[in-house]
C-alpha cells in the first residue's frame, strides 16, 4: 500500500503532460482569434479599395460629360482604369451592376454621385456588394454567425462642366 501511495503521490507531481494538455486547449481558440482578426482586415482593405476607387469615379465624372462617360466611371470603381477586361476586378466579386451613378440638377447637372448600395434599388442601382469572408468563422464555431456585411462607400461631388 505504501508503495501504491508514494507512486500515485510522485505521478501527481509530475508535469511532464501539462504544456501539452494546455496547447491542445488554447490552439482552437487561438485559430478562431487568428481568422478573425484576418477577416476584419481583409474588409476594412476591401472597404478602403473601395472608398477611393469611388472617389476617383466621382472625381472622374466631375470634370468630364456626365451622360457619356458613366460605363468609365463604373470601370474605375470596379478596376481602377477607364476600360475593364475580366479578372482585372480590385476586389473580387465585384461587377459593374454594383455601381451607383446618380446626378442631381435639371437639366444643368449641379453634383455627381458615385456609390455601392447598401440594399437593392432600382435600375442600375440594383445589386448591393457584400463582403466576401476568406474564413467561415460561423462554420468553425458550429454556429449560424456569418460576417457579411455590405460594402457602401459614397461620393458626391460638385459637377464642374458649364452645361
């Protein structure tokens, strides 16, 4: 009996199985932070891309004839260059149904506005942009959550041609 103590007394103070048991817990966890912390990354980069492509486009039509440049603007926004072949896209998924040209002023046009929609309209204004996530974190944590959410920068600016 002695003998059954002083081993089971020596097994209890040994540690040699602790950092492993400690890695296994904290490495899903440590994963899920990691993914995270990419996802949001990668959407304030996309958002960002996006926000200044709409401002070149907004800045773009500004100074150039309103009703026969919209297809180049649109481009800008889904490119970044006046014409747009496939694949060239700075954010992927996005297309050039997803851009919003507006105008206010009739018939002198005053102030040009180029946005993604939140929610759908109509007409061109139809298709809003959704963030695409890299990582399904929703999946991961075996849950319903996804991160989703729109991409809806907006510029207006002043219309500078003399009509």
């Amino acid at each position: 009996m002695k003998t059954l103590l002083r081993k089971l007394s020596c097994f209890i103070r040994h540690e040699r199985g602790a950092s492993i048991a400690e890695l296994a817990i904290l490495v899903p966890i440590l994963v899920l932070l990691l993914a995270a912390v990419c996802d949001f990354g990668r959407f304030f980069q996309q958002y960002t891309t996006l926000a200044k492509s709409t401002r070149t486009a907004a800045r773009y039509l500004s100074n150039h004839s309103f009703p026969d440049n919209q297809a180049a603007a649109r481009n800008l926004v889904v490119c970044g260059k006046l014409s747009c072949a496939g694949g060239d896209e700075l954010v992927p998924g996005i297309s050039t149904a997803n851009v919003c040209i507006e105008s206010t002023g009739s018939p002198k046009i005053q102030t040009v506005t180029v946005s993604l929609p939140r929610t759908g309209g109509q007409g061109a204004c139809a298709q809003p942009f959704n963030y695409r996530p890299f990582f399904d974190i929703g999946a991961l944590l075996g849950t319903g959550l996804t991160f989703r959410p729109a991409i809806s920068p907006s510029v207006t600016m002043y219309y500078m041609i003399e009509q």
